[in-house]
C-alpha cells in the first residue's frame, strides 16, 4: 500500500517522519511513501512529489491511502471532499506511544502525534491533527470533523468541540465547555465558557475578538 501525503510543506514533513516512526514500530507498512501538492513540486525530503491529477493516473484507490497535510481546517475539509469524490481512503496516523484503547471513536484521516493522551469514551471527527503532547484528557471529549488542536494543549472532561475549529497551541478548555463550529482559539488561551459559532477568540480567560468571517487561520 502507497501513503501519499497531500502537502510537502512544514506539517507535511512532520507527519512523513510520524509515517516513518509507525514504519519502524513495525505497526504498519508501507511499500512507498509519496507527497501530493497541486503547486509546488518542491520537497527536501527525497520522496516523488505527485500533482493530485498525476497520483490519480498513477495509483488507483485500491492501491494508495492519503493523509492531509494541511494545518488550516477550511483547507483540510477542501482536500477530505476532494480526495473522497475521488472514492480514496484516507489513513489514519497514531504515533506508537499513544495508548489507544477499545473506548474510542476515532474516524478516518486523523493524526495524533507523539505524547498525546486521549481519555476514555473520547470521539474525534474524521480528518481531525492532534498536535505534539496535547491532552485530549477528558472522558467523554467530543472532537468535531476537520479540526486541529495544536500542540501541548489541554482539554477537560465532557468538553465539545465543534468541526472546523482551530486551537492554538497551549490552549486550554474548562470541562464541560462547547466550542462551537468554525472556530479560531487563539494560542494560549483559557476557554472556561461556551464560545458560539464562527468566531475568533484570545486571551485568559478568552474574549471573542472578531467574526471568524473568511474561516482562515493565517
């Protein structure tokens, strides 16, 4: 089976070193691994760089599994839609030292880095990065689709995150707290009551600052 990773920029990097830790833990194998970026074919790492249309014509669905590489939530939904009309699976990546146990739900494409602990009856939407060191701590955490949660952050128990969401890293989340849909947390923010829909916040404790109007992080 082929891994294509769709982006060849700083994540993209990452999570190839993540595929090749897997490689050597022995829990999954893959007989070659391949980027897929539609414009910059540039890579320092040695693997082939694929525009989307040249992996098509080379690998058909059976063959290959991809993995988003992108840290913008509006773009990874994007390239999930894009790559599923296409009937490709995507894989999903948990580092080695990640305990994962038989209460989880967790759905395809997503990416859980090293040192991450994820608690009891915790659900993570598909195509969802969980960044380095980060707590999913809480039971009964809810983690939407296409999101990202950077690294060292910290989630408390019965929280709910809403799909499209971005959280800074360092952020940190009173249990029982919902963040809604399409969300910006700000790097080290404290969010210690429900954030609505759309919205960018900052700060200890965080306020809402702006619209989340163009849904991009940067």
């Amino acid at each position: 089976m082929i891994l294509a990773i769709y982006g060849n920029g700083g994540l993209g990097k990452d999570i190839f070193i993540l595929a090749k830790q897997i490689e050597q833990y022995k829990l999954n194998f893959w007989n070659k691994i391949i980027f897929i970026n539609d414009y910059d074919s540039k890579t320092l790492i040695k693997e082939q760089v694929y525009t989307f249309e040249q992996f098509r014509n080379t690998y058909k669905a059976d063959q290959a599994k991809i993995v988003i590489a992108v840290g913008e939530p509006k773009y990874r939904k994007l390239l999930y839609d894009k790559v599923k009309e296409m009937k490709y699976e995507l894989a999903t990546l948990i580092h080695p030292r990640v305990y994962i146990h038989d209460y989880l739900n967790i759905k395809e494409g997503c990416i859980i880095s090293e040192g991450t602990f994820v608690g009891i009856n915790v659900t993570i939407g598909h195509n969802t990065l969980i960044g380095i060191s980060s707590v999913v701590l809480g039971h009964d955490v809810r983690v939407g689709a296409n999101s990202v949660i950077s690294g060292h952050s910290f989630i408390g128990g019965n929280v709910v995150i809403g799909d499209l969401c971005y959280l800074g890293a360092g952020v940190k989340v009173k249990e029982k707290v919902k963040i809604s849909n399409k969300c910006i947390i700000g790097m080290g923010s404290v969010i210690i009551k429900d954030i609505v829909e759309e919205v960018v916040a900052v700060g200890n404790p965080a306020r809402i600052v702006r619209k989340n109007e163009d849904l991009c992080v940067y």
